[in-house]
C-alpha cells in the first residue's frame, strides 16, 4: 500500500494555480519535493495536511481518502519552516502539547513519548526553555512533536533552510536515521541539492504549480532536458 496519493489535484491560492497534479510516494519512502520559491511546494504540503482547500482531486493517505476530512483527522505529523514551537513552553511540554490537547494527561503524554524523546537524543533537553536552544536542537524538539502522535505521514516545510552547513548535515543525518526506524514514509520541501542527496529516496520538481518531473535524483540530474531542472541545479552552467 502507498503512504500518500495524490490524484488530479487543482487549487488556487489568489492568482497562483495548481494542478492537475498526480504524486504517489510509497510505504517508507523518504521523498523530496524541489523548486524555485513560488512554485507552489507548500501550497501542496498544506493541501496535503488539510490546512489549504483544492478545488478538483483526491488525497489518500494509506489508502484513506482524506481530502474532506480535517487536519487533525489526517495522521499527519507537519513540522513548518520555522519549527512553530511555543517560546513560554519547555522543551517537553513543547513535545507532549499534541497529546495533551487530545485530552491525556501530562504523564501519559510523556510516557506516549519517551521513545521519540530518547532516539531523538532530548532527554537531557526536557527542562530547557526553547529560546536556548540551538537551531539544531529547535528542530529536533519540532520533529519530536509532529512524532509524538504516531504520525502515518511526516511532512517537512524546509525544515532546515534557517540552519548552517554542519547543522544542516547533522540533521539531515537524524532525519534519516529516525524516519527508518519509524519506517515513516516523507514529503519533505528543500531548496538544496546536497540536502536532497543526503535523505532522498525519490524526488519530485515543481515549476509552476506543475510537478514537473519525478525520480532518483541522479537520474533527473544525468537525464533531465527540462529547462527549469536546469537552472535548478545549475546543470551546464545554466543559471536563475
């Protein structure tokens, strides 16, 4: 069974359009989805989570049609750009909000986590307030959350576009190790090829609102004659 389908999806944000656009990304499949700024890659995250509206498609999460249904109801775990974490929270509470909105109680939610908290390397964390963290370690606290409710799909907004080059390696590697040991499938939007080569299993390019071309990101950059791949990845020297 595929972790994600997406079929003929269509939506518009103001005079921006997307769609038709078809995306299967399967059972464990770290995948990840490229383009130029304006192409339309959040817009499609959100859609996938619930919080933009489509107007034409169907979007089936293991096999689920949850195009009607809200965010909450999807299994969904989102970690925006910015982490969206809560500054007057600790690193835990951070952690275990999700649960607790869903009505446990402080220590069942901690207990529900402990797991997440430990293969993440927090616990030596918990009690910290959030405004001290590192950036690495604030994007750590966000995977911890979009996790602590057994997500069945992990969706990554350019998680790490705020991080330096060792920060960004170094998360790329925990994503990578994390996602295998939850065998999570992923959709994760970045800008940067090394990114895209350290976690992908598949990659897909926007341009337009169209997804333009999908694959193994060796084959797209060997293969590819699309002229917005080229500029993407500076393929021949093409440029922006």
């Amino acid at each position: 069974m595929n972790a994600l389908e997406i079929k003929d999806l269509s939506m518009r944000a103001g005079l921006f359009s997307v769609g038709k656009l078809s995306l299967t990304i399967g059972e464990g499949e770290y995948f990840t989805l490229m383009g130029h700024t304006g192409s339309g890659k959040s817009l499609l995250l959100k859609a996938v989570c619930g919080l933009a509206r489509i107007e034409t498609g169907r979007i089936r999460i293991h096999g689920e049609d949850v195009t009607e249904l809200e965010p909450r109801f999807r299994g969904v775990g989102y970690v925006p750009q910015d982490g969206g974490l809560f500054p007057h929270l600790s690193v835990q509470r951070n952690i275990v909000f999700p649960l607790i909105v869903r009505g446990l109680s402080f220590d069942q939610a901690a207990a529900e986590t402990a797991e997440v908290v430990e293969t993440l390397g927090l616990t030596p964390l918990l009690d910290r307030a959030i405004r001290g963290l590192s950036g690495g370690e604030r994007q750590k606290v966000a995977l911890a959350r979009a996790l602590a409710c057994r997500p069945r799909l992990l969706i990554l907004d350019e998680p790490l576009c705020s991080l330096d080059e060792p920060a960004r390696y170094e998360i790329c590697t925990e994503l990578c190790r994390v996602q295998k040991r939850f065998n999570l499938a992923t959709l994760h939007v970045c800008h940067s090829r090394a990114e895209a080569e350290q976690v992908s299993d598949g990659v897909g390019v926007m341009h337009g609102g169209q997804l333009i071309e999908t694959g193994v990101l060796k084959e797209i950059l060997e293969e590819s004659g699309h002229e917005a791949v080229q500029r993407l990845f500076n393929i021949n020297g093409a440029t922006l």
